[in-house]
C-alpha cells in the first residue's frame, strides 16, 4: 500500500475479477495495451479498459488471492491519438502545395521551349510567346509572325529581318499549312 500511493496507483484487496478482458470496440490502443500488459506480466487474470475512459483496471492473480490494480489511462496510451491523423493531412497538403510551386516553375521552361519548337518548324525566329506578342501588341513586326492588322509600316532597313528572303523549307511549310487548311474547310 505504501508503495501504490507515490506511484499513483489505486491497489484493491480482494477483487472478484472479470473472466475476461474488456474494452470498447473502437479502442484500437487498448489492444496494444493489453497484449503489452499480458506480455510483461505473467500473472495478468485480465484488464479492464472499458469500465472508465480515463483509468485502466488490471486484475492480478497474486500469493494471498486476486487483487486490482488502477491507474490512469494516460500512462499507458496516447490520450488524444487523432493528433496523428491531423498531422499527417496537414503534412500532406503543405508537401502537394510545395510540390506543386515546383512543378509550376518547372513547366514554364518546357512550356516556352516547345512554343519555339513550333515557332522554329513554321520558319519563324521569336523565341518568346512573351516577347513576340507584346512587340504585336506594340504594333512592331514580329519575324516570323503576320503582321497586326492596322500597324503602320516601317521604312526598310538593311539589316532588317524582313528585308532577307525566307529559308525555303519555310515557304514550304506555309504552303503545305495553306493546302491542309483549304482541306479540312471543304470537308
């Protein structure tokens, strides 16, 4: 007895113990607990976790009779174990949000690489949807690119891009573009 009361446990003399172990349906802990219980103490008759939340009763078989043990729950299981669960979701979209920040900047590069791809197979020399639609904006001549309607003409300089004849692999691209798209409006 003097022993129980520094270690906060609660000791009944004698105790007519439950045949078997008790605890709710939902207690996954409690499971652990028990077998735990079992493992580290041969004389466990059984375990109550069921007839109080908050305190586990084990029923001891000792030299003069069966006797009881109390204790508080919280000194053998998590008391709040949905504080995981919580943890793991909010890990979870914090890492997809990041993830998603670097796929995005990812997918810019490729995004502006395939644009000059194409651009480069129809002949044309702008590298940059960014740069190639605020000169059309501006009302400039983009190479490559059809002229905005409404823009005024520039004077012809000598090293203008215009001023040079195209690649022919160029012209044969547009012509072949001309007659797929006659195509598909006669059908």
């Amino acid at each position: 007895m003097s022993v129980a009361r520094p270690l906060e446990l609660e000791l009944a003399l004698p105790v007519d113990p439950p045949a078997e172990d008790r605890r709710l349906f939902y207690d996954f802990s409690g499971r652990v607990v028990t077998e735990v219980l079992r493992d580290a103490l041969p004389q466990v008759i059984s375990v109550d976790l069921a007839s109080s939340d908050r305190r586990v009763s084990v029923a001891l078989d000792g030299p003069h009779g069966p006797y009881a043990l109390s204790f508080e729950r919280r000194r053998v299981s998590a008391s709040n174990p949905h504080q995981l669960l919580v943890l793991m979701v909010f890990t979870s979209v914090l890492m997809t949000g990041i993830a998603m920040i670097f796929l995005r900047n990812q997918l810019r590069p490729i995004r502006r690489l395939a644009y000059a791809a194409e651009e480069y197979g129809k002949g044309g020399s702008c590298l940059s949807p960014v740069r190639c639609g605020r000169a059309a904006q501006r009302g400039h001549r983009v190479p490559g690119h059809a002229q905005p309607a409404g823009a005024p003409e520039r004077p012809a300089q000598a090293d203008d891009v215009w001023n040079q004849p195209r690649p022919a692999h160029a012209a044969d691209a547009d012509e072949a573009r001309a007659v797929d798209d006659r195509a598909r409006h006669a059908a």
